[in-house]
C-alpha cells in the first residue's frame, strides 16, 4: 500500500491506521455487549466482565479515531504519535536508527519499525502503518537528508 500524501505539501508523508480496523473494534464492542446480555443469565459478574472489555476496544477505537495518523516524515523530520492521541516532533538530528525488527512469533512472522530517537524509542506495526514496516523504512531513509 501506499503511503497517503498531505495535500498541503507533496513532500509530507503520512502513514495511518486501516479504516476498517476501528470499525471493527466498535463492531466487536457492540457484540461483546450483546454476548454479555444473552449469556448474563442474572449474573451480574458476566454482564461487567464483558461491559469493561467492550469499554477497552471503544477507547481502542476512540484512539485510532482520534489520531488515524501515527507516522508523518517531512524534510525537516519525523512526527510520531505519542500517548494515547498526543504527537511528538522528532528533528532528524534527534533520530539516530530506523530499522525493522523482524521475529517470529506463533508461526508468523512480525516485522515492527523502530525509530530510535536516543532517550525514546518509537515502535509501529503494520496496522499502525497501513504499510509493510520495510516499506516505511525505506521511505524514511530516502526523506532523511544527508549528512553534511
């Protein structure tokens, strides 16, 4: 996939999070909600258990709602998300690697990007990206400008 362009400026990149993925949270919700009221039989345990799970995937959603932009790079650096819909400002003289780290995990594989500004260490996922990490990496790569 590719990365979605600002249209304010052709050299702003951003990646976001896939449209289906909040919509499915609040549909999971929603049926978390409808199971807990079938299966509570008067048990009131059951209908909190499954009213705090389905309130977790609503904030979840909220937070890919809110903030759907988890990753910009421009000329003069990279935006990250930070918090729960916060952003942070990375100058490239801040970002010291971009690398992706890939592991197995269950049988597949997991490839997570890591853009390592010193003190903090910003991590990304596919679903974060909408993107394969390797992808957005090489991307990074190119927009970083060399070393004078």
């Amino acid at each position: 996939m590719r990365p979605e362009r600002s249209p304010e400026s052709s050299a702003v990149r951003q990646w976001r999070v896939p449209p289906v993925l909040p919509v499915a949270k609040l549909v999971g919700a929603a049926a978390l909600l409808g199971l807990g009221f079938l299966f509570a039989d008067g048990d009131v345990v059951r209908l909190v258990l499954a009213a705090t799970a389905a309130v977790g995937l609503l904030g979840w959603a909220a937070r890919d709602l809110l903030a759907p932009v988890r990753l910009a790079v421009d000329p003069a650096g990279v935006t990250v998300i930070r918090g729960f819909a916060g952003r942070r400002r990375l100058a490239w003289g801040d970002v010291e690697a971009i690398t992706v780290d890939r592991r197995p995990r269950l049988g597949l594989t997991n490839d997570v990007l890591e853009i390592d500004a010193g003190e903090s260490l910003h991590l990304f996922g596919r679903y974060d990206l909408n993107a394969p990490p390797e992808d957005v990496a090489e991307a990074l790569r190119a927009a970083r400008p060399e070393p004078s």
